[in-house]
C-alpha cells in the first residue's frame, strides 16, 4: 500500500472484510476520494446510512444485506474514515458544517448521475453520523421521508449525563491523546467496549483495517476531541442550534433503535430523543451496546424492515415517480 491518504487519494480496500461482498463506489467530493457502497435496485426506495467514530460502512453491513433487496442502500465512509480520503481538515464548528454539505453533495451526485430520486430518502445514523446527518436533513428536510436513529444524539448533553471515562481520559488530556493516536487504542477500545458479546477477529481486524498506520486516525482522534461538554467549547452552541433544528423535522417518522448498555449514550440520551421527537417509535435492546448492528444485527434488521414497510406510504408519490431498474453493475 503505497498511497499518502492525502486529501486526492483513498485508502485501498483490504483484501479480508467478512460480510461485506459490496462493491466499492467512488465520489469525488470536496475533501478528496469519497469511499461508498451503493447496493440494492436503483429505482427503489433509497436508504441513506451514516456512521460513526471510530467505525466506517463495514458497520452497516448486515442492515445493507438484509434491506437491499427492497431498498436502495448508500453507505459512504465520512472524510478522513474508513477507506475514504484523508483530507487535512480540522473539526471546527466551520468544518463540521463542510462534513454535513459533503452529505448533500454525494446525494446530488446519485441524483444526477446514478438515478436516485430527489426525495423520499430514509436516513439512518448512528454516533457522529447523528449530527452530521442530522444537520443535513433539518437543512433539506424536503429530501427526507423517514428516520432511523441507533444510539446517537443530536442536541446538547441532557442533564446528568456524564461522559464515559475513556473519552473524557483522550479528551482531556493531550499525552493521553498523543498515546492513543499512536497506538490506536480508541479504535481497539471500541472494538471491546463497544459491544457486549465477543467481537471476531476477523471483524475486529476488518473494522481496524482504515486505521492500521498512524497518518490514517487523524479523524479518529479529532472527533473525540470535537465532542462539546459544556458551553464554552466550541461546538456547545452548534449542538445547541442544532437540537433546536429537530422541529422541522417532527413530522418524519422516526425510529429509534436503541442498545440499552452503552457506555456512552445512556437512558438520559434516550429520554431526551423522545422528549424532543415524541412521536418517535422507541425499540429497545436490554443486552446490546454502543455498536447496537454488532450485538443485535437480526433484531435491528427486523425492526427497521417492518417499520420501512408500515411507513412506505409516507414515500409513495416519490416511488411512484421512479422507475423500477434492476441492481448496477
């Protein structure tokens, strides 16, 4: 592997990532390569996932194979993760809303070049994919039919919510930091922490892969240190905005998908989604964690089927408007 991740150039694809046959799609977005899988008939209705931190789209890989053959699933890896560019980019307020319009421009791309509809687009985010993708669909709500939620926020810490040890150790600290971007630990301590049965190592090792040398984790590390805690850090007020945003969007159904056991986003998280989206659908999972799609892929899997197939009305003038096309080569 001899490319620089600079922000012109992607990270090649490793050779062993089990459960994971797609093939990989390319944009070229305003931060560089922009890594995506893009599976299921392209007239049907598009189904849009965003992940999170540390993670890529291997994350998604059960939903995509057990939603594809109904559903048009885009995955794309964010910028500066998985096998996407690495651009040099620090996470500001200003950068965070570069990452939510890269959003809108891979949609405009599959719009007009690959044949997605406009409209009737399902989110579905987990972690940092919530505000990012979040942030997109208060800015063009009109392009989003539905919404599905797995342990993310979107708004300011609820009251009472304390922030796991580890993040608040590497954010805090900047030999901890240091330490961590060297020896890769927040992506490893993921890998363990963030689910609660035994991680294989052959996913383990594919969810590590993007990661393996010290100039591919700047994003890792630069996302923990993004995360607001109180108000003077400087994503508290977009945190803020943003959490006020939710009510353009309250008329979406929405689903929330929800890991009981995580370390991170704890039942206060949760409470506060449904204070501020009540009429959000809220399935739960006791024994899963923070990689919910790790722990309880079935289950998750069958939730969002069944809740895609009661709310498809919501899409139907945009399905009807699309003709039907078999699945790209």
């Amino acid at each position: 592997m001899t490319d620089q991740l600079t922000a012109g150039t992607a990270r090649p694809r490793p050779r062993v990532l089990p459960d994971y046959p797609f093939r990989s799609r390319w944009f070229d977005s305003s931060a560089g390569r922009q890594h995506y899988v893009d599976e299921g008939p392209s007239g049907a209705p598009p189904v849009l996932m965003l992940h999170g931190n540390p993670t890529w789209s291997y994350y998604w890989r059960h939903l995509v194979g057990g939603l594809r053959a109904d559903h048009r699933c885009v995955a794309p890896d964010l910028g500066g993760m998985g096998l996407s560019s690495r651009p040099a980019e620090p996470f500001t307020p200003e950068g965070f809303e570069a990452r939510a319009e890269r959003v809108e421009g891979l949609v405009r791309h599959l719009v007009r070049e690959e044949g997605a509809p406009e409209n009737g687009w399902t989110l579905v985010v987990h972690d940092w994919g919530g505000p990012l993708g979040l942030r997109w669909a208060c800015a063009r709500p009109e392009r989003v039919a539905r919404l599905v939620v797995l342990n993310s926020m979107a708004f300011p810490w609820p009251e009472g919510h304390r922030l796991h040890w580890g993040l608040r150790a590497v954010r805090g600290s900047a030999a901890l930091a240091r330490l961590s971007h060297r020896g890769n630990l927040f992506a490893r301590g993921v890998t363990y922490l963030g689910l609660r049965t035994r991680m294989p190592r052959a996913v383990r090792s594919a969810y590590l892969a993007p990661y393996a040398r010290v100039e591919e984790r700047r994003a890792v590390e630069e996302f923990v240190r993004a995360i607001p805690l109180r108000p003077a850090d400087p994503g508290w007020d977009l945190a803020h905005r943003l959490g006020e945003g939710l009510e353009v969007l309250r008329d979406v159904p929405t689903l929330l998908c929800w890991g009981m056991r995580d370390p991170v986003f704890d039942d206060r998280v949760l409470a506060e989604w449904l204070r501020r989206m009540p009429h959000a659908r809220p399935r739960l999972y006791p024994e899963a964690g923070h990689l919910l799609l790790e722990d309880a892929p079935s289950g998750v899997t069958r939730d969002v089927r069944a809740f895609l197939a009661e709310t498809a009305g919501v899409a139907g003038t945009t399905d009807a408007a699309n003709t039907p096309g078999g699945t790209r080569a």
